[in-house]
C-alpha cells in the first residue's frame, strides 16, 4: 500500500511546522510517512471536496463536521476523521457512529492551559496588561492599578481532569482555597467536591476546565451568575459556549462579575485564528467584551506551545497509523463513548 492521504484542514504556519517535523521525522521530505495536504480553508459543507481521494481528514476546533459533511466524506471513501484536539463537540459524533470513526488527542499539554488560566488571572488581577501599555507611554503611575492578593481567596474549578487539577495544583501554591465541581470526581485525589449552587456562592475566582455538552451548554447565565459573590473573576480555557456570553456582558455591566479572563468564546469560529486589525469586526458582542476594562480575550492560545504542538502532532499521526496498520486506537471517541453510562469501551476493538 502506497502512502495515505491526509486532508490538512484550518491549517497554520506553527500547524505545518511541527507536523512536517513529526511527519518526516528528521529524515527529510522524501522520507516523509504520510502525504499530507495542507489547506487553510476549515473543513465545511463548502470545502469536504478538498478532501477527496483522502484516506482520513485532520481537522481543529473550528472544523464544521455536520451530518452532511460526515456523508460526503464517507461517500468519497474517508475512513478516518482524526482531531488534533481534545474536544469534539464540533463533529456530530453520533450521526457519524456506524459510517467514519474519529480520533482525538486527549491530552496535548495539560501544562499549557493550566499555566494559561493562571497567567490571565494574574494578568488581570495585577492590571498587568494596562501597566504595560502606560510604561510604553513613560507613564509610570500607578493609579488605577491596584490589585488583590490571591492567597487566601477561594478558587472554584469546575472539571477535574488533567488541567483541571494541574490548575488547581497551581492555585494551591499560590495559598488559594480550592473548591471544585464534577460530574464525575476523581477519586482519593484530595479535591473537596461541592455543587454547583455552593461553588457559585463561595468562590471569588470561578475557573471552567470541563468539556462543553448539551447539558452544560451556557453553564454560566443570568441565573448562575446571580448566585455568584459580587465581583467574582471568571476564567473559560474550555469552551466558548460553557458561557452564555451576553448575559455575561450583562453581569459585567452591573458590577456583578468583577473580572473575566476568556482564551475561548461562544462565536469565536468566524473570528479567532485570523487577522482583522484592518477591518471592522461584526461581532457587537465581542466588540462590547473586548472594549471592557476588566476583561481580557486572548484567542485560543491557551494550547499553544512548543512542547504542546509536538504532541499533538505526534499523537495525531499515531493515531492515524494505528487505525490503518491495526484497525484499533486507543483514542477513538463515538457519541456511547460520550456518554459513559452506554460506554463500555475498553478501546480494544473499533468503536463500531
């Protein structure tokens, strides 16, 4: 068999960088393993075609795999969609059981988002971003700057996987109180669980690290926010939509939210990973987000360093050989894997 087709979707230049090293392994672009194809479009009922002749499509966050790009990918002869990302909420994972599989990356760097969460935090607290724009200016005063300790202050964390608990690690050697809320707590780990309702009315820091699902969709709303202490900091590393971002404007507004930290936002797909510095953004809400004092959006970055982009690029191609070499991959997802309660999936046959 000759070399598989890879259709490299929503691809950039730090994209092409490591997965060409991890492709060719340091042995030079004829020895490279997979051919792959780069395209900067993001996969779409508008673009599947750029996929045809493909043995499997790589795709990111943004990547729209609906019920009819999940036919039209099967119907060219697709067998694989691997996601070089951990979330998938953005493929419809259940129309495509019994038709393509999917592959993921379930853990990249943990470290990476964990150290992102606290770097917004204490970007925001400390007004280190306005302390630095004055000084650019010679303007050293420092009104206006005043901060608050972290030591001593309760952090609430909702989801603890792998960077929920690294962040709460990182919370726990700055002397914070850590709460946490999970479906599914781990086990013996330490973490004192609390519902929901206690960790909106106890936490001065409000941190999301869990997957975004139609039950958590919007977690945060007028609703929950009123329960909140006044002047609670939230940070979202997650997903967008953990977050019904309007009413948060709302909260904002009303002194109700003192500050908000987002890598991740509820519309981000038309907007983020593209240059508009010459435009004009359609985006009111974002518009109205970014011109707060007291919020920071920084544009899915929370992923992105070198150690991270090297595993995802490793474990992608990994994943994409052991499903072609063997028929198996421990990082396989479908809709009963979603759903632990249907799941009983030892990953040691193929989902379907």
């Amino acid at each position: 068999m000759g070399k598989l087709n890879i259709a490299f979707f929503d691809a950039k230049e730090y994209d092409r960088q490591s997965f060409i090293r991890s492709n060719e392994g340091g042995n030079g672009p004829d020895n490279a393993e997979f051919d792959i194809r780069y395209y900067e479009a993001r996969l779409s009922s508008d673009t599947y075609k750029l996929a045809e002749g493909c043995d499997a499509v790589c795709v990111f966050v943004n990547d729209d795999i609906n019920s009819f790009v999940i036919d039209k990918l099967s119907e060219m002869g697709v067998k694989l969609i691997a996601l070089r990302c951990a979330g998938y909420n953005n493929v419809d994972i259940e129309y495509a059981y019994g038709k393509i599989h999917v592959v993921r990356v379930p853990a990249y760097s943990p470290y990476a988002v964990a150290e992102h969460a606290m770097a917004l935090l204490l970007t925001s607290i400390r007004r280190i971003h306005k302390a630095y724009i004055r000084t650019k200016d010679f303007n050293f005063s420092l009104n206006g700057l005043t901060g608050f300790d972290l030591h001593g202050k309760t952090v609430g964390v909702i989801g603890t996987g792998k960077i929920g608990r690294i962040f709460i690690d990182i919370c726990r050697g700055f002397g914070m109180q850590v709460i946490a809320y999970d479906k599914f707590p781990a086990k013996d780990s330490g973490i004192e669980y609390v519902t929901l309702d206690e960790l909106w009315e106890r936490s001065d820091v409000i941190s999301l690290h869990c997957p975004l699902t139609d039950e958590n969709r919007h977690m945060i709303n007028s609703e929950s926010m009123e329960k909140m202490k006044k002047g609670v900091v939230i940070i979202n590393t997650s997903r967008g939509a953990l977050i019904d971002t309007e009413a948060l404007v709302e909260g904002i507004k009303l002194r109700k939210i003192g500050a908000a930290c987002l890598d991740v936002y509820e519309e981000e797909s038309d907007v983020f990973f593209h240059d508009y510095s010459n435009h004009i953004v359609n985006d009111d809400v974002l518009a109205r987000l970014i011109s707060m004092p007291n919020v920071i959006v920084t544009s899915h970055q929370a992923f992105l360093t070198n150690e991270a982009l090297s595993n995802i690029a490793d474990t992608t191609l990994q994943n994409i050989r052991d499903f072609f070499s063997t028929g198996l991959c421990a990082n396989e997802v479908c809709y009963k894997c979603a759903n632990i309660s249907k799941c009983n999936q030892k990953h040691e046959q193929k989902c379907f």
